[in-house]
C-alpha cells in the first residue's frame, strides 16, 4: 500500500493531502480489515431434520465448524500465532501481489461414523474419514 | 479469536437448503437415491443391536485410544474367540463372551483361514450386516439329515469395497433337555451345487464344539467364502448348517437350541462382513 501511494504522489503532485502519504496506521488496518475477523460457525446437519430418521439409525446429527475471515492460530512452540500473523501481515503488505494475508481454512478434521439401512434393509456402518471440521486456522 | 461466533443465527432450513444438504450427503455416502427399507413383505433386518454396538465402539474408538475388537481365531486347542475392549451389549454379546470362555473353538478340521488377531473394526472402512433371504425352512434332506438353510445377497456391496473379514453369526439356546449334558457338534457348510432329488455337494467351512447347556451367540468365520461369493455371485448358493450329537447322529437344529429366522429379532441368525476402501470414491464436482 505504501508503495502504491508513493506511486500515486509522484502522479500528481498537486494532492499534497497529509492523509495520502501517511503510512495505513494498524489502526487503519485492524479498522479497515474488522469486517474480516476471523469466525468459526457450526453448522449441525440434524438428519431428523432431514426426514431421513427411517433409514439412518445413527447418528442423529453431526456438527460441523466452517470459518471465514482471518484468523491466526498457533503454528508451533517459537512461531505463536500472534508473531505469524504480524510477520505475515508485514510481508503481505510489502508484496500484497505475492504474499498472502493470512486467513483463516479447517486445520483439523474428525472422522464421522453412519449407521443406516439400505435398501434390501441390510444394515450398513461405514466410517468417513476427514469428514468433519474441527478446528480453524492459518493454512 | 477461533471462537464460535455467537452471532450466528440457528434457524430451520429451507427447502431447497434441506433438498441441497440432501443430496450433498447422499453423494459423500455415494448413494443414488435415499434408501426405502422395510418396503412392504420386506422383513426387518436381524443385526441392528449388533451393528449399533459396533458403531458405539467405532465412535468411542474415534473419540479415545484404538479399540482392540480382536478375534483371537482358532488354530486348533483351546485358544478362544474374545472380543476384549468391546462394549458388553445387552443382547448377545456377555452370552458370547462367556462361551468363548466355557467352550474352546477346537476344530477337528484345519479351517479354511486361520482367524488371527487384527484390527479389524478400526481398519474397516465400512461394515455390513446381511437380511437372511432364505424364505421355506427346509429341515430334512434326502439322506434323512437335519439342517438349516442360511442365503445372503452380498451384490449390494458399494463399489469399490473388499471383505477383510466375514462372520456368520447364530444364537444358540439350552438344547432340548433329552440331550442332558451332551457334546453337540455344530457345522456350518458352503453349498458347492444343489440337485432336485438329493443332497447338495457341501464345503466344510469352519464348526464348534458345545454343550447341550451354552447359551450365546456362536461366530463362524466365512470370509474365503464371502470373497468367493463377491466375485463369483452366481456361486452363491448359500450356507446349510447342521447339528450332530457326539456320535455323529444328526439332530434337528431347533431341538439343538439353535436360532433360526423366527425367534425373537435380537436374536436372529446374520452374516457380517468388514470391508476396506479399494479404491478411494471421489465425489462429483458440485
């Protein structure tokens, strides 16, 4: 962004607003990106809800996070995640073209178990891996 | 800041949400269309008791250390089949353990697959439990011999999924008080070929050792046979399984104790087979 405005003063010389030249201040930022902040909904898929309670015995439901907006989440033991996002943020802002902000995608996912009846009414339990989200963070 | 966010609003889902969230379901369970059991003259399904506990200990297992569902198979002495880890169920299951513990699964002959520990229940990526399509109970052959005919349609398996393991399982109650104490030998049989007017050729698959006083479910594993009737449906002509006392005479099953498709459901004779993903079922882009 900096850059940007550097640009954008050289190209007309005659705005010698204050504002333009000022650095984007983290209150800017934080202000400009709070719409984004990071959220993470649970969505619970009810299959009675469904109508389904015929056929799929277990389980009644199952509850899924989804995120949006940016968040930032321990990475490791030296890399927290506060130290992630302002290192991220900085290079992003430097290269927004290149590096992005970071955001926020499922970083931990759990298996869901299904227990119905087919057709024939034989009884199926079947075991879906990485079906559930769990978790949150940067990816 | 991972929190949930308050904000959000439950709310019940519309009907196109509902028919969306449907149909992105059925095609992660990779089904064509929502299935319509117990459709009328359908009968109910005979391991629903069973196949719930197994989801117990599946969900249970995913929530806490790996579940140790271990059949410990028979080679021949006393070794025994225990499921050790596995939530004593209200039906059958404390009866079966405590066979295991009063009979040993001796066998005179070398069975067809040695049963060995393994995993099966976390390994598996889906397990079925199969309706008995047997309709008239034959119960004396030709040659004068008690036994009781058992069928399973495996061509309903999803696509793509192998048997790692099947299990044909029967209940068997105190035998008829005329057989006292008695050793009962209980076989169960792979039907090779039937004729009009006289026994079918049969495969000796696996039979146990009981007394006349054991109650619990009995376990015989079939899984050479199952992989066989996978691939081969048309050999499929089901299973005969028989009693005999200790001197070979051929008993009727009933007054042996055994189960059959009109006692009560819970205790119903089924097959079970576990599966593991051949292939990896990528759903179609939405």
């Amino acid at each position: 962004a900096a850059n940007n405005k550097r640009k954008n003063q050289n190209r007309n010389k005659s705005s010698s607003h204050q504002e333009s030249s000022r650095m984007p201040s983290v209150g800017d930022y934080n202000a400009s990106e709070q719409k984004q902040a990071c959220k993470k909904h649970e969505l619970y898929v009810s299959f009675r809800d469904l109508g389904w309670q015929d056929w799929i015995i277990a389980p009644e439901g199952y509850a899924a996070f989804y995120c949006d907006g940016e968040c930032s989440f321990p990475l490791n033991a030296h890399m927290n995640a506060t130290n992630h996002a302002i290192v991220q943020t900085l290079v992003h802002l430097m290269f927004p073209d290149h590096v992005p902000k970071p955001c926020c995608a499922p970083t931990k996912l759990n298996a869901i178990s299904v227990l119905y009846f087919d057709d024939s009414s034989n009884v199926i339990l079947k075991k879906y891996r990485n079906m559930v989200v769990r978790s949150c963070g940067c990816h | 800041d991972n929190h949930v966010h308050s904000s959000f609003i439950y709310r019940r889902l519309r009907n196109h949400e509902r028919r969306e969230i449907q149909r992105e379901i059925l095609s992660i369970l990779g089904l064509p269309h929502r299935p319509r059991p117990f459709a009328p003259g359908k009968q109910a399904s005979s391991a629903p008791l069973f196949m719930l506990d197994l989801y117990n200990a599946m969900t249970n297992e995913e929530d806490s250390e790996e579940l140790e569902y271990s059949l410990k198979g028979s080679i021949a002495g006393d070794s025994r089949g225990i499921r050790k880890g596995y939530p004593a169920s209200p039906n059958g299951y404390s009866q079966r353990i405590q066979l295991s513990r009063m009979t040993p699964l001796t066998t005179q002959n070398p069975p067809l697959a040695s049963l060995h520990d393994t995993n099966f229940l976390s390994d598996a990526d889906m397990v079925m439990s199969f309706v008995n399509l047997v309709e008239r109970d034959k119960d004396f052959s030709h040659q004068r011999r008690h036994y009781k005919e058992f069928r399973f349609d495996l061509t309903q398996i999803p696509r793509g999924e192998a048997v790692t393991a099947a299990e044909f399982r029967i209940y068997k109650d105190r035998s008829n008080s005329r057989f006292g104490n008695e050793t009962i030998q209980i076989s169960i049989y792979q039907i090779i070929k039937d004729y009009p007017n006289r026994d079918a050729d049969l495969f000796l698959l696996d039979s146990r050792k009981a007394q006349a006083s054991d109650v619990g479910w009995f376990v015989f594993d079939i899984t050479a046979t199952s992989n066989h009737w996978v691939i081969n449906p048309h050999n499929n002509l089901g299973l005969q399984l028989c009693a005999e006392t200790g001197d070979g005479r051929s008993i009727n099953v009933k007054s042996a104790g055994l189960i059959g498709r009109h006692g009560p459901q819970s205790k119903q004779p089924f097959m079970v087979a576990f599966f593991k993903a051949s292939e990896v079922l990528f759903r179609s882009v939405r």
